[in-house]
C-alpha cells in the first residue's frame, strides 16, 4: 500500500533502513542533510554503498524521497538568499540522484513583503535553472502544498499549477500534505468536502501530476493557516479523511511526518493500516 513514516537519518544515511525494517515500511521519507544548516558535506563513496547495501538487504522498501531543507527560498527577491537557494537546492537533487531517490519535496517558497505573483516567478525561473542544471537526472521535484503561513505561497492549487506551467518542467509535480492542505481551507474532514477537494485537485493541479503525499493530521482548525501537524485522526481532520486517502491513493507514497516520540510512528501505521482494510 505504499505506506511510510519520515526515517531518521542519525549515524549515517543507511540508518533509515532501521526504522522502515521495524515497522515493516515500503516506503519512507528522508532528509539527506542537515535540514537547518546551509552546509552539507557531499556523500561519500563509503555512504553510498552504505545506504544501497541497506536498502538491497530491505527489498519491500519501494519507493523512498526526500525532503529538501527549510532554509530553502526560491522564491526570496534577496538575490544572495536566492541563489544560495538554488545553490543548495540544485545540491539537494543531486544527493537524491546519487542516492537513487525517486524525489525531492520543496516548498515552494515565501513571498516575504512582495507580491505572490513576482514569489512564483522567481520560484519558476529558479526551477528552470536547477532543472537544466541537474538535465542528467530522472528525480522528480515535487512542489508541497502549504498551509499558507505567513508569506507561504503554494496553498493554493492554482500557485502549484502556476509554477509548474511557469517552470515547464516534466520533472517537477506535487506532493500533496493533508495537513497543511485543510489549514489553508480544503476541507477533506467531511465525505463531501473530500471528494469536492479532489475533484478541484484533478482539474486544476491533474492527478497524474500527484507523486507523494504526506498523511498529517491538523492541530489548526480548516482555514487556519496554522502548520501544526497532529497524530493520525486525533487533530481537526479526523479518521474518516485518513480511511477515504488510504483507499483513493494505494499506489502513492503516503508518508506521516508527526512528532514520533512515545512510539507514535508504530501507533500511527498501524492505525492507518486498519483504516486501509
Ligand atoms: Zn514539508
Ligand atoms: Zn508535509
């Protein structure tokens, strides 16, 4: 089905293999690096073969993607901040590349005091570089929908689909976050809401566009704005959403990204696996 956790990279690369052997995953999501820090030292030779012997010893993982860092602002009208980003960005899809990860998860970018409208055409003119940059590479760039907090864009499906026509690129889709997704007003906690949401998803974004998804609950209510992740059914979304995404989406890779402490990552994956049956 498909059904992962973000892993823990801590001692070293391969060390997310643990997680995904213990809870018996298929898939999983990463960060190659320091997500809060600029600096990373490439991947070694050593690392690699590393994360590919552990990942050759765990054949039921699948699929596994990244997460791209928080310091990341494409769509910044500071210059250095900006090509620092694409610097770093372009980087992030090469250790993807390396690694054989299939994606890479960004956030589109914040608009700080200037409009959406300059925000996303930063965003795409910086998209357009990193992807001729990287030209060799098959990993594929998927644009999260936000909760809209403060400058965010991306909360909009209109942003997401503006980028990607903007950008041009068959490498760039969407990794969609239930979380942040009712946060900025999709209301997927009702039958109703949910089929409506992904009705206006396929017409506007185009499902075939949807590569991975992040299964969050909200401590925000609808509407909100709030990027507050919350345990699977225990926030303002509710089981039936999870019941109704496990069902629609068996063939994406639907990772979790709640706190994990107190085991919560086994309780959340079982819950959701009882959801699914
Ligand atoms: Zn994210
Ligand atoms: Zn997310």
């Amino acid at each position: 089905m498909l059904l992962g956790v973000h892993c823990s990279v801590s001692g070293g690369l391969e060390h997310a293999f643990d997680e995904a052997r213990t809870l018996n995953l298929d898939t999983f999501q990463v960060f190659t690096r320091n997500q809060r820090q600029w600096k990373a030292k490439p991947i070694s030779e050593d690392e690699k073969k590393a994360f590919a012997t552990a990942w050759a010893n765990n054949p039921k993982v699948k699929v596994i993607f990244s997460h791209a860092s928080y310091l990341i602002n494409l769509a910044s009208a500071d210059d250095g901040l900006r090509h620092k980003s694409i610097a770093g960005f372009t980087e992030e899809v090469i250790r993807c590349h390396e690694l054989g990860l299939a994606y890479t998860v960004l956030h589109p970018g914040a608009a700080g005091e200037g409009s959406e409208e300059d925000a996303m055409n930063r965003i795409a003119d910086s998209l357009k570089k990193i992807v001729a940059e990287t030209h060799g590479s098959k990993v594929k760039i998927l644009l999260e929908n936000t909760a809209g907090q403060g400058s965010h864009v991306g909360y909009k499906f209109e942003h997401i689909r503006n980028i990607m026509d903007l950008a041009g690129s068959d490498r760039i889709g969407n990794c969609f976050d239930t979380c942040h997704a009712f946060a900025a007003g999709y209301n997927i906690a009702t039958e109703d809401g949910f089929h409506k949401t992904w009705e206006e998803y396929d017409r506007i974004i185009g499902l075939d566009n949807l590569f991975a998804i992040h299964l969050n609950d909200s401590k925000g209510d609808l509407g909100s704005r709030l990027d507050r992740h919350d345990h699977i059914g225990q926030g303002k979304i509710g089981k039936l959403a999870f019941k109704l995404m496990m069902k629609k989406f068996q063939h994406i890779p639907k990772v979790i990204e709640t706190d994990e402490e107190n085991n919560m990552d086994e309780v959340n994956i079982k819950l959701l696996r009882e959801l699914a049956a």
